[in-house]
C-alpha cells in the first residue's frame, strides 16, 4: 500500500485541517473531475477522524463507484519552533475512481 | 478485511472512549498478554484518531512484531433518545501478533 500510495503526485493529495468537512469532500470531487484517478486524503493528529468522514461522504453520497484503494497509518515526527520534537499519528486514505 | 474481522470473536476488542490513550494502550497489550492472537480497536466520531494513536504506540513502543493487519472504515448509524438520527464514521484496525 505504502508502495502506491507513494508513486501517485503531490499534486493529487487533499490534506485535511481546520476547515469544514464538506470542504474537503469538494476538494477531493474537483480532483477527480480535473482527472486524477486517485485521491489521497491526508490527516495528522486530532483532524484525523475529520479525514474519515470525508472519505466515507464522498464514497457514499457523491461517488458511489469510488474505491477505498488503501488506507495507511504511521507516526510522524514534528519539530516544533523551540526544537523539541513530539511524535503525532497520521493517516491516509487512497480513493480510487 | 471485513469478514475476516467479523468472525473475530468480540471479547478481542477493545472500544475508544475518553480515557488516556495509555489505558487503552495497556487494554490492547493485556488481550494479547491473554492469548488472544488478534485484537480489534474500535472507534467511533472524534475518538478515531485516538484509535490510531493506540494503534501506533502499541506497535512502535510495546509490541514490534505486531502487524497491521487491517483497518476498514464505514459510516454507523445512531439514533438518540429523542428518535433523531445521526451518521458517524468509524474506524476498526485490526492487530495481529
């Protein structure tokens, strides 16, 4: 999965932050109608779980035939301004048209 | 993935609530400890990316050699007291010694 999810371009990811669920459903559709033939959603920490709604509205509501390609979990290493590093969960789920 | 966990039996997992990520850590570390031989945790809404975070440490931290054996994500259907219903995501990663 990671192998995949590695080759596809930058250029196809939709990260996921503070802003509303339904932004990121938007995003992740105008990808696919600009052409992309898989999506990847990428979340760190607590938005997460905001990552997961996006792929199951966009699966159930808006793209039926859509595909869960994969779905991969690691952990990350972030450095904040101070230096001191502090390790966060993230995911990212592949949807495949 | 999804009938391979189905016929798990359910006593292997383990539910995110509000407690510590730790506590569920150790849940997870005491059900294999026990003999179980895979170990579900669950989550539902905002908890999710606790799961994954329980998930991460457990085999960063506490059991190497564990493997990632699947994670299926699926919208869940609750209905409150008062008769409304409402859509949550959820999440299930499945661990396996």
């Amino acid at each position: 999965m990671a192998e995949e999810t590695a080759i596809r371009k930058d250029e196809n990811v939709v990260y996921i932050g503070k802003k509303s669920v339904m932004a990121y459903v938007l995003a992740v559709i105008t990808q696919f109608n600009n052409g992309a033939a898989e999506v990847g959603i990428k979340a760190r920490g607590k938005v997460i779980s905001r990552a997961v709604d996006v792929a199951e509205i966009v699966r159930n509501r808006f793209m039926p035939d859509a595909k869960l390609k994969g779905i991969v979990i690691k952990t990350e290493e972030l450095t904040s301004e101070d230096g001191t590093k502090a390790k966060v969960s993230a995911i990212e789920i592949t949807l495949a048209k």
